[in-house]
C-alpha cells in the first residue's frame, strides 16, 4: 500500500534496453573520460571517487539495481553491469527466460526478502 501511495503522482515511466551493452566497453569509456578530464587539468588524480566513476558510466542516470536475477542457469554476470552489481544480491535460476513467470519473480523476491544487505559490512558492523 506504501509503494502504490508513493507512486500515485507518477506519469511515465524510463525503459532502457541494454542492447548491445558491454559492461568492460562502459568502464573502459568512463576512464578514458576521466583521463582526460585530469589531462586537461580539469580534474585532479586525487580527486577521482566512487562517485566520479558513477557520473562517467553510460548507465549514470540508473540506481544501482538491488537484486539481479540470471535466468537459464548461468551462473555469472556475463559483463553485465560490472561496477553496478557491486553491491546487489545475485539471484540464479534455471528457469529459462521466455518461462520465467509470475511465480518464479515471487521466488526471488522472497530470497531477496531472506537476505542480509549489508554494503560492504558485516553483521556486527550494521
């Protein structure tokens, strides 16, 4: 009921495809940019953080997804999202994508809902 009262007001949506996309090219584009920036003076090396890397990558515009689900039963990233996924839980299923249906999205929802986020801490740090 939350969600469904906080997005009442919304009027659209943002769908991105990730066509072709290549999580190394995306990193490789984003340094190469900062490169520069620091080359040009526009910048400086120690200045560089998380956030600038964020700010350079293709996807800069996107929240970093929370839960990522693999489906056909491969069990790596496949250069997806390298730098996003840091920090996601990684659910893998060998359902294959054309079935996976309403019921296996509530399976890994419920995984996910099992699931500790943590960010990089541990337990005793949260």
């Amino acid at each position: 009921n939350r969600c469904i009262e906080r997005t009442s007001v919304n009027t659209g949506m943002c769908l991105t495809l990730a066509l072709s996309y290549s999580s190394k090219w995306e990193i490789t584009e984003a340094v190469r940019q900062i490169a520069s920036r620091v080359s040009a003076g526009d910048l400086k090396a120690d200045e560089i953080t998380d956030q600038t890397v964020d700010g350079f990558l293709a996807t800069h515009y996107m929240p970093d997804p929370d839960l990522l689900i693999r489906t056909g039963g491969e069990v790596r990233l496949s250069n997806f999202l390298l730098w996003q996924c840091a920090y996601s839980e990684l659910y893998f299923c060998d359902t294959f994508w054309p079935d996976f249906k309403a019921e296996e999205l509530c399976k890994a929802i419920c995984d996910y809902q099992r699931r500790e986020r943590r960010f990089g801490k541990t337990s005793e740090q949260i």
